[in-house]
C-alpha cells in the first residue's frame, strides 16, 4: 500500500532548493517518487496526506548525543551511581524525545554500555526507537577526560584490545577521548587506534577541542572531531583534504551559559561557560574550516545538562548565529545528508530522494523562513511507518 504526502514544501536534505507543492510517495519502508505534486504517480488506492502549509524533511540525524544521561542531572553522577535499570528507564525515554523532535537517527558516543543494550533492543523490536549508531564505551587514558564513563587504557595493544572490544558488543563507530584540559594518548596510541577500527570497517572519532589535540588526531587519521576548538589554516586544509568531519555540539556551552543559573548549576560553572561562549575564535575557526572544504554536521550532546534529547532546534539556530552556515538550507543539510555521510549511509538513508528508506518528517509552517518552525512536528514516519503524530 503507497502513502502519499501531497501539497506544501518538500526540502531533500542535500543543500538543493525546495520543492513547491511537492508530493512524496512511500511504498514499504522505501521512497518511491518524489517531486512536483504534478509529475508525481502513485496507485489510485494510495493514502493521500494533504501536507499544504507543511513541510516535508528528512528526518534529522543527531550525530553526538548521550541517551543514558537526561539533561538535567549531573552527568558524572547519573554514569557513577544510576542503576542499569535506571539508565535503560532514561535510555527509553530520550529515544521516544529524540523522535518526538524529529530525530530518526542518533549516534550515541557512549555511557558505559548502555547504547549496545539500546541497540539490541530496538533491532529486536522490543522498544520504540530512532536507527541507532553506536560506539559502546568511549576510550580513555586512565584518568583521562570523563574516565568515570570510559574504558580506560594505556598502551598501544590495551587500546587496540578496548576497541576490538567494543566491536565485538556491536558498536558501529569508536568514540576516543583525544584531549580534556591537555592532550592525551601518544601519538602511536592514536594511529593504533585508527588502524584498529579501519581494519574492522568502523569509523573512529574524537572528542577534540583545542588546536594541538584536533591536529594530532586528523594527522592520526580520525574520521571525525566531535566539538572542535581553534584552529590554524593548516589543520582546516589538513581536514578537508583527508575528509575529516567536524561534529558541533555548540549547545551545552550556549545553552548552559545562558541559563544555567536558572536552572542550578554553580555560578562559577556558569561564569566559566560565559567565558567560553563570548570566546569566538572557536566559532571562527569551524566557519573557517567549513569554508575551506570541512563537513559540517550537526550533534547537540543531548544529555548534558539543559540539553534534553529533544531540543536540536538550538543547535540549528547556533549553526547561522556563529556564521558556520550561511542560511537555513545549509543548516538543515547539516543535520541531513552531511551526517548520513558522516554515519557511511547516505546511499541507504539521509535525504529525500528515490529508493532510500523512508525516514521523514512533517512540519507546520517554513523552517527555511523560521526555524524555530521545525518545533512544530506533526508526523514522523521510520521506514515509512507512522511512528509520531
């Protein structure tokens, strides 16, 4: 049986213009037609979903979040002392949000072994959930950054253990620790590292925030840097040269600088966070590496505290107020297909076009003139299934 969503705005997801009075015929968990409502065919007894004065999307990817911690607690805390059954309560739950938001795919970087759980679970269709890409445990050096939620190691056949280890809980990407307040791993650690996971076909990436770390970590050859920091000319040509992605996550520092004190945190942790987001060398660098070639994609470390699972809204709006992109179609491509190149599917799913799963969106109203719009979910189909709305 074909579903059709008729009338209104269609947006690919790639970066093209939208499509007008658009149609998109779903048949099975596949995109079967997509364009002008007019020179688009579907069965007589297809479904028809009038969508004027809607918009059709791709449903987004949130490529950096954190399902087992809930964006109000103290994260250390909620990794040392909540239970299994208390972080898979907290696991259920941001999945049903991350949906809610729109979100059909999130790539969670790791709270101890919770999103390995999270994924067995939805393959066997035990909870409701977006397509799930996990790294299992992130790796750190003992006593690195957050090791209270990593695997800690040391040494270039502990590290390559760690990750053969977390292949083998079914993780599809390998999150490292690159750098807290200063750099961490040898540089033989880092290459061992890659190596590792690119011999297994998984991609590896690091959480990496100031200039020496990101440029030994895309020198190491990760396939991505989850934050980002200052950069010189050298790393952001160094990036886009070997394809090297930059994943945002601009929210937690924003958001918790802007009202953290509402919401409980320390004042000298707010002041702090201030500091960081009045400092823009930051924001200039990854709009000068996005300039220069760099993906650009969007995650928005849903967990961390004020970033609930379903607010990447923000992030969007973050992506146009620090200049890393240029307009709303551009931010929109980043939490699309950008990311579904990042995740190594976008030949299977990412973007509105023929023959790719059907993962969409309806919205009231015209993100591209207002994204404060994209709040405004209607319907979200997994696979061409009707899972919100």
């Amino acid at each position: 049986m074909q579903l059709v969503l008729k009338g209104g705005q269609l947006i690919v997801g790639s970066g093209v213009p939208p499509i007008q009075d658009a149609a998109l015929v779903m048949e099975d968990d596949k995109i079967r037609s997509v364009g002008k409502a007019g020179r688009v065919s579907f069965d007589q007894a297809a479904t028809v979903i009038d969508t004027s004065g809607k918009t059709i999307l791709p449903g987004f990817f949130n490529s950096h979040a954190h399902l087992g911690w809930d964006g109000k607690e103290d994260i250390r805390l909620q990794s040392m002392y909540d239970s299994t059954a208390i972080g898979t309560f907290k696991v259920a739950m941001n999945m049903r949000r991350s949906l809610e938001a729109g979100v059909t795919t999130v790539r969670d970087l790791g709270v101890h072994k919770l999103n390995l759980y999270a994924k067995e679970a939805a393959d066997k269709g035990i909870v409701l959930s977006p397509r799930l890409i996990v790294s299992g445990q992130a790796i750190a050096m003992t006593g690195g950054h957050t090791w209270w939620a990593c695997r800690e190691v040391d040494g270039v056949d502990e590290v390559r253990k760690a990750i053969r280890e977390q292949i083998k809980g079914g993780a599809d990407v390998i999150k490292v620790m690159g750098c807290g307040s200063v750099v961490e791993f040898t540089d033989e650690e880092l290459e061992a590292m890659v190596d590792e996971a690119h011999r297994a076909k998984k991609k590896i990436t690091a959480h990496a925030t100031f200039a020496e770390c990101i440029k030994r970590v895309v020198k190491a050859g990760f396939d991505s840097v989850e934050h980002a920091g200052t950069m010189d000319d050298e790393t952001c040509k160094m990036m886009a040269e070997k394809g090297t992605f930059i994943v945002t996550t601009f929210s937690p520092v924003t958001l918790q600088a802007r009202h953290g004190e509402e919401f409980g945190l320390s004042p000298t942790f707010v002041e702090r966070r201030k500091r960081q987001m009045n400092d823009t060398s930051r924001y200039e660098s990854i709009a000068k590496a996005s300039k220069a070639g760099v993906k650009i994609c969007m995650g928005t470390d849903a967990g961390s505290p004020l970033v609930p699972h379903n607010e990447i809204v923000t992030e969007l709006q973050l992506l146009l107020e620090y200049g890393i992109c240029e307009n709303a179609l551009e931010a929109i491509a980043c939490a699309t297909s950008n990311s579904a190149q990042l995740c190594g599917v976008s030949d299977t799913w990412g973007t509105l076009q023929e023959d790719l799963l059907a993962d969409v969106i309806v919205v009231d109203g015209d993100p591209l003139s207002n994204l404060e719009d994209l709040r405004k979910v209607e319907m979200v189909f997994l696979g061409g299934e009707r899972v919100i709305g």
